[in-house]
C-alpha cells in the first residue's frame, strides 16, 4: 500500500535524480514488507551517498581518509584506537589511512601528555581546511536539491530524519543470513 509517507520519498527520490526508486521498478514503494522498503531505502542512500562523494573532495582524498578527517572535526583530537572505534575499523586500517593523512599534511600526529607511547591525531590547518570545502560543497548540493521540494515534501523529510539517524547509528550486530 502507498502511504503519503512513502508518496513524499518517492516524489523526493524522483527530485533527487533518484526516479527508478520512485517509480516503484523495484517493487519496493509499494510498501509490501519491510525488506523491500530496506531494499528501496538501503539503494536510495547508497545512490545519495555516491552524488555527494561525486561532488566531494577532489583532492585525492579517498572515502575513508575524509571519514575519518571528518569524524576528527567533530570529536578533536582523538587516540588511533579511538578514532578506529569510532569509524569501526581494524586499528591497523586506521594506522595505514593516518599515516597517508598525515604524509598529505592533513592531519597532525601528536604525543598523548598522560603516556608518551600513545599517538593522538588531530587535524592540521590544510586538513580543516579541506573538511569545511568538502563540507560546503556536500551542503550546496543537498540544498540545491531542497530548493525545488515543496514545502509538504521538505516537512516529509524533517519527520523522517531522525528515524533515518536512528536506523544509521542502531549499534546491533548485522542479521546472520543462512
């Protein structure tokens, strides 16, 4: 059955350049089960997400370097192990993506003052710098695509954005798939 609910993110899919979700070609705005409506949501935020890394940082930066730039700007100086926690990556992942940021001159490496053993990165001036760009294009973006929503479709969007927080932060392990 389609909802107004789902009505209103099909007409924004289909404003955001994202028709063949809209259109319902998968099946999924029907609003049949939710495995399709996590099909048709789980494809629209992956088309979304691939958008904004289109209009992104062309720096040379990869996804997860700006990740993590990204997540150091929201939380300041952070540990390796804290900052692949957040991330939730492999501590040796986050060792190799700091060492390139840190090669590039986008991020700093310092000694923690409570235990010298134990690296803090922060970012540097150029690596801020190049957070906000990335931060102010991704911003353009969305709010280009805003601007041509009506004003039932942009209150549609504010309801839905914190249950599509939620559903990004829940930390329960994936489902087990037989």
């Amino acid at each position: 059955m389609l909802t107004r609910q789902s009505w209103h993110l099909g007409a924004w899919l289909r404003t955001a350049g994202l028709a063949p979700i809209a259109s319902g070609r998968f099946g999924a705005m029907s609003g049949e089960t939710p495995t399709e409506l996590g099909g048709a949501l789980r494809l629209a935020v992956l088309r979304l997400s691939r958008r904004l890394r289109q209009v992104g940082t062309s720096d040379g930066v990869t996804l997860s370097q700006m990740s993590a730039m990204t997540v150091i700007d929201r939380h300041g100086e952070l540990t390796l192990g804290e900052l692949a926690s957040l991330e939730r990556i492999a501590p040796p992942s986050m060792t190799r993506i700091a060492a390139r940021l840190e090669d590039s001159g986008w991020l700093e490496r310092r000694s923690d003052p409570g235990d010298r053993r134990v690296a803090r990165v922060a970012l540097s001036p150029a690596g801020r710098e190049l957070v906000e760009a990335n931060r102010r294009r991704g911003d353009a973006f969305i709010s280009e695509r805003l601007s041509a929503l009506s004003g039932e479709e942009i209150e549609a969007l504010e309801r839905a954005l914190p249950i599509l927080e939620r559903i990004a932060s829940h930390k329960a392990p994936p489902p087990q798939f037989p």
